[in-house]
C-alpha cells in the first residue's frame, strides 16, 4: 500500500481501538513513531498494549462490527483528502511543541498542504460572536487593506462574521486555511462552496475529527488551538470587549500570541494591542 493508504488504515484502526479502549490519553501515549505502524493490525496491537481491557468473550464479533462501522464512516469522507500522521513529515511542528501530548494523532487536510509551512505568515481572524451590521462593514473593509499581501487567513469559528469574510477573501484572492469542528466528509461539501481544488489561490480546509466521531466542546477548543498555533498573531474583529473572552482569544493569550486589536481602544497590554485601523497591514509588517 501507498502512504496514503497506509495512512487511512492507521486512522481507521485507530478509531476502531478508540471505541475499544474509551482512553484516547492512554492510546496516545501508547503510540510513538517506531511502533505506529503496529496499529495496521488493530487485533494485535489491542492485545499488546492493552490487555487488560480485552474482551473474555464475543471479542472477534464486537471487532468485526467495529471494523465495519469505522469503514463506512470512512466511506464518507471527500475523496482525495490527505490523512497526515502526527509522525509525518508535513505534520506542524508548532501543534507538537504547543499543544504537545494534547496534539492530534491524526489530521485531515482538503486543500494545498504547502499552507501547512511554518515559514508562511498566518493571520487567525477571531471575529465577533455578534451579527452588528456596522461591524461586519468596518471588518470587511478592514479585510480590504490586505488585498495583494502575501498574508494566509486563518478562521476556526462558524459565525456570520467568519463567513462574510471568509467568502470576502476568496473574492480577493487571498490563500485561507479553514479549520472546521466536523469531520471533511462528502456531505458538507454539497451545500457550500469550499475551493479545495482551487488552482489561483492557496486554500486548505483542516479538521482534526474522524468520521463517526462524536463531536463535543473539546472540538471546538481544539479547533481554536489549532489555529493560534499555526498563526503568527490574531486579530480581534469585534469592538465588545467580552470578546476578548471567547475560547479562541484566551487560546491565543494563553500560547503567547498577541492579539491585536483594531476596533478597542486603551488596551495596550503585553499581549493585547490596540492599532489604528489604517496602519494595521504596517502594524504586522512590523511584527513578523
């Protein structure tokens, strides 16, 4: 088997011994580069490393199930996805060194992958949990001030703020990275338009969820660290300072990432920073 297959049957096996352990802590800190490829044969490595928890009996019947049912959930995903190991090369080294045990094992990417260069200038976009129309108008004419800079927008939040932008860089032309609380399956393609396969332009739809996968609050923070790891700085699209209290702010804070804040004035902190709205583009220039 190729890589990419190699790598869909790990993630495959690793969600059939999910269901088996119920410990994702304790699977990860089983797995280590050298021993990873064990998980092509999920029987084998389920006895090996966690005996304890064997099945006494019907354990070939519940095995066969679980294998059947992780594989047509897998049957779902959008075709030609990239399944990257936490062992990949491609894999950021900045999800390793931040979020550290806490780092996915496994990532799913739609899109151009290069996006994934620590070497690219990121920019996470935390907008408004609001639907004020006078700032959703300042924010995209905000957006404007960065048409031709080299500049990748990242979003990890689903409001009618990130949308209007999101669909306001495409215009532009401005590469995007996309991270999504569901898992990258046919199905959320249908309805939107999500320019995975565009040529242009860089843009990439990441999900850190496999299919079937329950999802719970633990996504959507994990979603958020994923983005301030991969971004230089933040950008705090909002002019209520409750904001600065959103999941993806404190992330950011907490990863000592600065957020810089063009519609707040006198909150000059360490790592909050009021801007001027005409010299934000300057601002950041500056920065990285």
């Amino acid at each position: 088997m190729n890589h990419n297959q190699r790598n869909r049957q790990l993630a495959i096996n690793y969600a059939v011994l999910n269901k088996l352990v119920r410990d994702q802590k304790a699977i990860n800190a089983m797995i280590t580069k050298t021993n990873i490829d064990e998980l092509l044969n999920v029987k084998d490595f389920y006895f090996r490393y966690f005996p304890s928890s064997k099945f006494v009996e019907f354990f070939p019947q519940v095995l066969n199930l679980l294998n059947k049912e992780t594989e047509a959930a897998f049957g779902r995903l959008k075709p030609r996805l990239r399944i990257i190991t936490k062992y990949d090369a491609i894999y950021p080294n900045a999800l390793l060194q931040d979020l550290q045990d806490d780092a996915p094992m496994f990532i799913y990417a739609c899109g151009d992958t290069s996006l994934l260069d620590r070497k690219l200038s990121k920019l996470n976009l935390i907008c408004t949990s609001t639907q004020d129309d006078i700032m959703i108008h300042k924010s995209s004419h905000l957006i404007d001030g960065f048409n031709q800079t080299p500049y990748v927008m990242v979003f990890s939040q689903q409001t009618a703020l990130s949308r209007v932008l999101y669909y306001q860089i495409l215009k532009m032309q401005l590469s995007s990275l996309l991270i999504i609380n569901h898992a990258l399956t046919k199905s959320i393609f249908k309805n939107s338009f999500y320019p995975c396969n565009q040529a242009d332009t860089k843009h990439m739809i990441l999900s850190a969820i496999a299919p079937g996968e329950e999802i719970s609050q633990k996504h959507q923070l994990l979603s958020s660290q994923i983005a301030c790891s991969l971004s230089k700085v933040s950008i705090l699209l909002s002019n209520e300072h409750q904001d600065l209290d959103l999941p993806v702010s404190l992330v950011s804070l907490k990863s000592y990432r600065p957020i810089l804040c063009p519609f707040l004035l006198h909150l000059n902190q360490e790592l909050i920073i009021t801007v001027d709205q005409a010299n934000l583009v300057k601002q950041i220039d500056s920065m990285i």
